[in-house]
C-alpha cells in the first residue's frame, strides 16, 4: 500500500494523463516529450497565477473564487473518491482524467486571466496565442491526421463487418493470427488483445503461444493470460523483443478454464479472421507496467 504522498504523484501523473492523453487505446498513448511539455505548462501557469495574486489580490478576488472552486472540488475529488477508495480496493482504475471536467472552465479562465495580466503587451499576447494554436495542432489536430487509420478503418466499430471466433473451450486454440512488423517503427516487447469473456472474470487457464515463421510452426514461448475481464484488453509480454525480419503468429489456448473466451476479429475479408490486437512498443510496456 503506497502512502498519500506517493499516491497523489500517481494521482497525478494519471489524471493529467486522462485530460491530456489518449486513455482507451494504448497503441495511441502520446509520447513522453508531449507530456513533458503539459506538465512544465502546469508550472508555468501556476507560478504565473500565484504571481499575479500576490501583486494585484484586490483585483483578482473573483478568479481566487474561481480557484477555490477548482481546488475545492479536485481536492473532494482527490481525496473522498479516489484516496479512500484506493484504500478499500488497492486499485487505481477509478483515477480518470474526465471527471475533472465539471471545473475544467475555471481552470481555463485562471489561465487566461493569469498570462493577460502578467504579460499587457499586445506582441506577447500574439506570441502566447500563437504558440497556444501550435500546442494544440501538434497534441489534438497533427496527431489525429497522422494516427486517422488506426482510429477508423482500423477500428472494429467502424469496420465493414465485425465478428468473432466462437467459443475457446478447455483444450481448444484459437486460429493462429500472423502478424507483421516490418512498418512497426520501434521495437514490439508486447501485445494487446482484446477479449469477451461472457460478463465473467477469468483469473487463469489461458495461454498466448508466441510462434515464428512463415508457417507458424516453431513455438517460441507460452505466456500465462491472467485476469481477463469482459470486453477488455490484456496486455501480453514477451521474454524479449521482437525481430523485424521474421514473421510470427500467436494464438490463444485454454489450457483448464471451464470459462471459454472469444476473440473478436474484424476487416473488410472477414474470411482471414483478422483479430483486433494491439503491438506494444517496449517504451509503452515499461512505461505502463503492462504485461501479466
């Protein structure tokens, strides 16, 4: 069990994460620099903010209103919801970026308020403006144009047609599903596959067989699959990264669960059965802990 002080780092790292970042699909997470930059802006607002309350209080008392109402509630937040409900579970999933959301416009004000009343000239203004545009292009607008495919023509949802692979019983494997990572821009320690369970929790008894080759028949490792939730994404780690020069397979087994598992599979072919998986890079597996 961590002790509050260590919790609120997390607390925050992950709720500025979930205001800032990309959440539900992990092959999409924004890179370290980006988020570097938000947390030196966080600084920079609120040193500015504390800078102008001290030279000009009687001033600014609706915006320190505006602030009360923003720490109250994070600070409810923080501790009522997420303190003590870490307490009782040990867990850290109900820390979501989104329920900060009711306050985010006061937030926003005291960060205007705070950078026109510290820089009143109009050339500092424009420059403010316009490298607020390119924030904002290279975090939302660049990064949607250049990750489009992989929210929409790769998205099951939006996909021609969306199905799955039947039941895994005890002793069945799923289809082995060939995978390539010549266009994989860094090296691939993981992957993500993405389960239905039946609305039941499944704690153990499968496996991913790692294969390599045009033929899938050279078994490279078994990975245990632990804690499979209902329409949900388990990460999987390799023993080690992947080589980009080989082709490799996995498939999925139920080794002793009497919960059978699907997989579910979409694309404009549906004959080829091509399974909704994610690969994982070894800085995202690190950096998030993923992995059974």
């Amino acid at each position: 069990m961590m002790f509050i002080g260590e919790y609120l780092s997390q607390w925050y790292t992950l709720m500025i994460n979930g205001i800032f970042n990309v959440v539900s699909h992990k092959s999409l997470i924004k890179t370290g620099r980006y988020m570097d930059l938000v947390n030196l802006l966080m600084i920079v607002i609120l040193s500015c903010f504390i800078f102008v309350l001290i030279k000009n209080i009687k001033k600014s008392k609706n915006i320190l209103i505006l602030f009360l109402i923003f720490f109250g509630y994070v600070s409810y937040l923080f501790y009522n919801v997420n303190w003590l409900g870490y307490n009782r579970s040990l867990s850290l999933l109900g820390i979501q970026g989104r329920y900060v959301f009711p306050v985010i416009s006061c937030f926003v004000v005291i960060w205007a308020y705070s950078f026109i009343n510290l820089f009143n000239k109009k050339w500092i203004s424009v420059l403010l403006i316009c490298g607020i545009f390119v924030f904002m292009f290279l975090g939302e607008g660049y990064y949607l144009f250049k990750n489009y495919k992989k929210w929409c023509f790769d998205n099951p949802w939006f996909s021609y047609e969306l199905g799955n692979v039947g039941e895994i019983n005890k002793g069945e494997f799923a289809e082995k599903q060939m995978f390539d990572l010549s266009d994989e821009s860094e090296d691939t320690l993981g992957i993500g596959i993405y389960f239905s369970t039946y609305s039941k929790e499944i704690r153990d008894g499968f496996y991913l067989n790692l294969y390599k080759g045009n033929n899938c028949q050279d078994l490279l490792e078994s990975i245990p699959i632990k804690g499979i939730k209902d329409n949900n994404f388990a990460a999987v780690r390799f023993s080690d990264d992947l080589d980009k020069n080989f082709n490799y397979c996995f498939d999925i087994e139920n080794r002793n669960s009497d919960n059978p598992v699907t997989i579910w599979y979409s694309g404009l072919n549906v004959d080829e059965k091509e399974y909704i998986y994610d690969l994982l890079e070894r800085r995202l597996m690190d950096k998030y802990s993923l992995g059974n």
